[in-house]
C-alpha cells in the first residue's frame, strides 16, 4: 500500500474532525475542544504531509511533517492559497493555470484524485517530486473543502531513473550483442556458401577427370578387347573370357557415367534447372519404387535460376527426395514444383511414418540443416510439417531473381 493509500485511510476516519477544524483554524495547537485534541495528535502522528483548503484554495490547518517539506512554518501558511503557493508551476517552469490543479477540483467538481507525476514547490523555490491526493471534504451534502495528503518521492523518482538507466544500458548491451550476432551468423552463412561453391567446383572437377581420364581409358580397354575378340580364332574359351571383359568394361562405364552424374548432372549444365528438376524426380521414381505423382508447373516468362542459386535448389530437391528414400518408409509421394511471381516452390510429401518436430529441429538433422542454410542464403526458407504416423510434407520456398534486360546485359 503506497503512503497516499494509508493516508487516504487516515484521511476516512479524521474526516468529521476536519469539518471541525475548518470552523476553528486555531488548528494544530489552538483549544477549540476534544475534536480538535484528537485531530491534532492524528494530524502529528503521521510523517507524511496533510493540509486543509475551504473553497477558495486558502489554508485551513496543516500538520508539522507537511509544513516542514514544503520549508514553512504552519502559522505562515493558514489563509494563503495553496496553489499560488506550492503549485503554481510544472516541473519545466510553465506556469500552472489554477483551473486546471486536480487539487482544487477535488472540491469544486467532488471528485477525489491521486497524482504521482508533478512537483510541488517549496519556501526556497525549489521543487520536489510529489505523489498527492486530494479528497473532497463533503457537509450536508455540499463540498465544503478538501483534505490534501502528499509525500516526497524524489528518493522514489531516482531510483526509477536508475532503473530505466539500467534498463536502457541493457537493451544497449542486448541490441550490441544481437548485432554480433547477426553478424556472426551472417559471416557464418557466408562462410557456409563459400565452402559449397568450393564443394560444387571440386565436384566439377572432379567429374571432368573422371570422364577426361576414366571414361577415355575405359574407352580404350573397350576398344582392345573388341581387337583381341575379332583376332581368337577358333578358341572358344578365350572368346568367352572377352566378352565377360566386354560386360564388365560396359558395367565400369555405366558406373563411371552414375557416379559423375552425382557429383554434377550435366543436365543442369546443359539444359537448366527445370529440366534437372524434372529428370530427377524421373530418376527417383524408377529407383525408389514408389507411386509418384510428379508434377513441374511453370509460369511463362519465368527466369531461369542459374550459377549457384541453380546448384542449391537442385541440392536441397535432391535431399528431399533422399530423406524420403532413407527414412520415410512411405509406399507414396507426391511432388509439386510450381515457379511464377518470381517465386519457387517445391513441395515433397510422402504417406510414411512421420516423426516428431522436435526430430526436424534437432542440431543433429544435418541434412534439414544443410537445406535449410542453403535456402536461407538465397532468403528463401524451407519449412516441414509432419505427425508420427502421418507422413511428412517438405516445402522450400526461394525467390527467384527477375531476368536482366539488354540494357542491363550490356551495362554490366
């Protein structure tokens, strides 16, 4: 309960003395009587300020703490008015008209009021922090006066500066350390794409070797075998023995050709990011076994994704469909590619044993972070909604660059 409560309380219980002391302003220490004894002792008792005004703002009896914060003596405030007095000006000097001091329409309006956000002003011209109240003093049903209990908050006031300095200086120190943050996570998806285009060039290259080096050698020995084959003669077993090295040159070349597609699809090279999507998804249903329904819609004037933007979409489509083959234990998945607005969408959803989402958010789910950090350099995002038992829904959402004009093409 704040002072003003208690003295409000008070201020209840003393209110018939004070109609008392408003027809003897001997009061405190005058002798008009019992009343004005008892008043006087309640008046002292209490280390907060009271004062008494009648209808025209003067002074009718204050208590001793009340006159000695405001620096006065009692004796020299009964009769002044109290707003020309302590009140006349806000906390920045304006002037404070009397019409508008809640002190005063306590008795001229009736109605009680409490305010902890303006200053009161003292015999030296100083001010102080104030919380007061004013309370109508009500006779025969006629307002006859008020009674006005305030106290000094100025110790109050500090200390919620203090706070809001420390509360400031936190929100400085949070607002530096989300900045680092930021930065950090941004150096670090950086740093992350980086490392993927160096992943993405090693494949190439290495793919290259592979078909520059392997694929020819492989070429060669094809080509021996066919020579020696035609040059056996009538030996039967020798002739069989060739062609079993025959098969397995053919084996070696089909593997070769596998294994430089998974390091880097020509077809996206060659025939874009549409065109791979779609083979993919091809190549996945064949594999897999699975019933898939396919379908790549999009928008005419659509720009092409090219360069690394191609490379991570194709990267992050190829996890989806992965993460199905490994883990879903699904018997069907349905897939949905759709570009327009210069935005992409693909959607993979499959009918199989779902999980948790706590399991997708998980710092071990290396490969939902790994798509996620891909589509999250390209400010797309890559969201999953799934139930144990439900089946999974995978969807990437990524925007996709406008196409530049010739004038662009040429400035650049």
């Amino acid at each position: 309960m704040s002072p003003a409560d208690t003295l409000y309380s008070a201020t209840l219980c003393a209110e018939a003395s004070c109609r008392t002391a408003l027809a003897h302003p001997l009061l405190p220490g005058g002798s008009a009587g019992p009343w004005n004894d008892r008043l006087t002792l309640l008046l002292e008792s209490t280390g907060e300020g009271m004062f008494g005004i009648d209808l025209d703002g003067r002074c009718t009896f204050i208590n001793r703490a009340g006159a000695k914060t405001l620096g006065y003596a009692a004796a020299d405030l009964i009769g002044r008015n109290m707003h020309y007095l302590i009140h006349h000006a806000h906390g920045d000097g304006r002037h404070y008209p009397v019409e508008e001091c809640p002190i005063f329409r306590a008795f001229r309006q009736g109605l009680p009021c409490r305010i902890d956000s303006e200053v009161l002003w003292r015999a030296d011209g100083s001010c102080f922090p104030a919380e007061y109240s004013s309370y109508p003093i009500i006779e025969g049903g006629n307002v006859v006066g008020a009674v006005v209990t305030f106290v000094d908050i100025s110790e109050r006031k500090h200390a919620e500066e203090l706070l809001r300095r420390a509360n400031d200086e936190l929100e400085h120190r949070v607002e530096e350390r989300t900045q680092a943050l930021t930065g950090a996570l941004s150096q670090l998806r950086e740093l992350s794409a980086y490392m993927h285009s160096v992943r993405e060039e090693e494949r190439t290259r290495i793919a290259r070797e592979i078909h520059d080096e392997l694929g020819s050698l492989l070429v060669a020995l094809k080509m021996d075998v066919n020579w020696l084959g035609k040059r056996v003669g009538g030996n039967a077993d020798l002739g069989r023995k060739l062609q079993s090295m025959g098969r397995m040159i053919e084996t070696a070349v089909d593997n070769v050709g596998r294994i430089m597609t998974d390091l880097r699809p020509s077809i996206l090279d060659h025939q874009g990011l549409w065109a791979a999507l779609e083979w993919q998804a091809q190549e996945f249903a064949e594999s897999s076994e699975l019933r898939c329904d396919s379908r790549l819609e999009i928008a005419a004037g659509t720009a092409v994704p090219t360069g690394t933007l191609a490379i991570a979409v194709f990267r992050i489509f190829q996890e989806m469909l992965s993460n199905v083959a490994r883990h879903a234990c699904a018997t069907a998945v349905t897939i949905r590619i759709l570009a327009e607005d210069g935005l992409l969408g693909i959607e993979v959803t499959d009918d199989g044993r779902g999980a948790p989402v706590a399991a997708f958010d998980s710092p071990r789910a290396y490969g939902v972070l790994g798509m996620r950090e891909r589509a999250g350099h390209f400010g797309g995002e890559l969201a999953i909604s799934s139930r144990p038992g439900a089946g999974t829904a995978v969807r990437l959402r990524i925007p996709i660059p406008e196409p530049l004009s010739a004038p662009q093409q040429e400035a650049r």
